[in-house]
C-alpha cells in the first residue's frame, strides 16, 4: 500500500543525502528501487511535493550554503563538492535559489 511508496522515497531521500556529490538522474535512481522512471518522477512529486531535480538542485545548493559558512574551501571547488561541475552553472543556480552570488553569500557569513 501506501506505505511502501514512502518507504521506497524515504530511501530515495537517503540515496540523496548519502550521493549527492555525484551525477543522479531520475533513471537511475528509480532503478535502485525498482520502479519505471515515469512512476518514480509521478510519486517523488507527489511525496515530496517538487521534482526530482528541483529537490536535488535545492539538496545540493543548502549543501553549498553550510560549505560557504563552515569550510574555507573555494567557490570552485564546493560547486564540484556539491556535485555541480560547471562552476557558472553552480554560480547561476546558486544565484537563482539564494538571491545571493556565492561570493556575497560567504561575505555576509563571515562578518
């Protein structure tokens, strides 16, 4: 029953957590728990109440917020850390989620 379906998502999540570094795409992480990648992006909507991407886009730039305010590492390489190689395109979304570049982010942390 339903049940299952959120057992299976709640894994889902925790393959997020644990990958998040790496390259997910709906087919393979739909494979992990056996479901057709249509279902899968139908229930992890359902569930979760935004898409697949879109959470693991917004997974990964919270991810980048607590490097940028915790770790000293460069903006380059939290992008790659976070699992977003392109760094324009880490600056872009990171950008489009925060309001902030990740420059200005980091600055106001520091203060």
């Amino acid at each position: 029953g339903d049940t299952s379906c959120r057992e299976d998502i709640l894994q889902v999540l925790q393959y997020i957590d644990n990958n998040y570094e790496t390259p997910l795409t709906v087919e393979q992480v739909s494979q992990r728990i056996n479901m057709s990648p249509n279902y899968f992006s139908y229930l992890f909507k359902k569930e979760v109440g935004m898409n697949f991407l879109d959470y693991v886009t917004r997974y990964r730039i919270e991810q980048a917020k607590r490097l940028l305010s915790e770790t000293t590492m460069q903006i380059q390489e939290i992008g790659i850390h976070v699992g977003i190689q392109d760094y324009k395109y880490f600056a872009k979304l990171f950008r489009k989620l925060t309001g902030k570049t990740p420059t200005d982010f980091r600055k106001e942390k520091i203060k």
